[in-house]
C-alpha cells in the first residue's frame, strides 16, 4: 500500500479530488487485510469482510471531518471497520438465540455471586441467591422489561433486542433501567443489600 500521511489520506479521499478513487481502493485493501486478521474467528464464525469493508468505506468516507489526527489515518480508519464488524457478527452469532428462551429461562447464562463471606456456607447462599434473582425476575417485572433484562443477561447487543422486541435503543436502555431498580428493591425487600452481591445487572 502506498505510505500516505494523515494529510496526505484526508486531501486524497476527499470529494473532488484527482486521486480519490486511487485512494479508496488503496484503503479498501488495507482494511480487507485488517480485518481478515482481526474477525475471521471471533463469535464463532466468519462474515463476508468484503461487505464489511465496504460499509466501513461509507463511514469513513462521511465522518473524515470528525478525524481529529490524534493517531494515525489508517489506525482511525480501521478501528471503525473494526467496529462494524463486530456489530455484524454479533447479530449472526445471536441470530439464532430467542428472546422467548431468555424469557422462560431456559438458556439463560449467569451467576450470582455473593461476595459478603467466605464461609463453608458460600455455595449455599449463592444458590438461593439465583434461585431468588429468578424469581425476582418473574414475578416483579413486566413483559417486555423480562425480556430485556434476560437479553441483557444473555449477552445479547441492545440493538439486537430492540429488533426482537419491534423497539429502538432508547426504549430498551429504559427497560432495562427500571428492571434493575425493581430487581435491587426486590433483593433489599428481602433483606439483600445490593452491595453484598457481584451482580453486574444492579
């Protein structure tokens, strides 16, 4: 590729120029071999980086005017491929994850860990601690905040639940918000203070 500095990429990939095209192609190719590197095994799975790429194109192509020089242009320009990429490939690695699963419970992957003792006891507390969050869970939340919450728990993006639940990021930010003030009065009513528990969702 050829050796272009911050000015040099900025003046050539702007509108108008006589080497644009040039330039683009230039830095298509850089960012086929980046993220070649960077997402091929991630999420367990492969995308079609060439769409990625090209995506991460457009981007770059409109936000040149947000380039602040603090590092290098290819450096910048990759670090927003990189992003789409991973946008793309969380959504086909949760593609097939249900929300109505997270909502019954059925594949749902975390812990509660109670960090107050280290008694003989701990394993004990921690089950009825998870036993309670469940509960918890069903009982104090409605519909729609179950469904967000154990998306969250599930490791599922916002977007990807906004999709599910026909919502927007907003929205879903705010359910999730009042699922965890009624999750944390739900342990306090029942003499758990929050503090005591390394649960990432309070």
């Amino acid at each position: 590729m050829v050796s272009l500095d911050n000015g040099d990429w900025l003046k050539r990939l702007r509108e108008g120029s006589e080497n644009r095209d040039f330039a683009i192609s230039e830095l298509r190719r850089y960012l086929l071999r980046g993220l070649a590197r960077s997402l091929t095994h991630r999420y367990g799975g492969k995308i079609q980086i060439e769409d990625v790429a090209q995506v991460a194109l457009i981007k770059i192509l409109a936000s040149l005017d947000s380039f602040q020089g603090r590092s290098r242009f290819t450096t910048w320009a990759m670090s927003i491929a990189t992003r789409v990429g991973i946008s793309e490939l969380r959504r086909h690695y949760y593609r097939d994850v249900s929300l109505d699963q997270s909502m019954d419970g059925e594949s749902r992957r975390y812990e509660v860990e109670d960090t107050s003792t280290h008694s003989t006891e701990q394993h004990e507390g921690k089950q009825e601690l998870f036993h309670l969050l469940t509960k918890l869970i069903q009982d104090c939340l409605s519909e729609k905040q179950r469904a967000a919450i154990n998306g969250t728990l599930e490791g599922l993006p916002i977007e990807e639940i906004a999709v599910r639940l026909n919502s927007n990021r907003n929205a879903v930010y705010k359910l999730v918000h009042d699922a965890r003030l009624r999750l944390r009065q739900g342990f306090e009513a029942n003499g758990i203070q929050a503090d005591d528990i390394a649960l990432t969702l309070l």
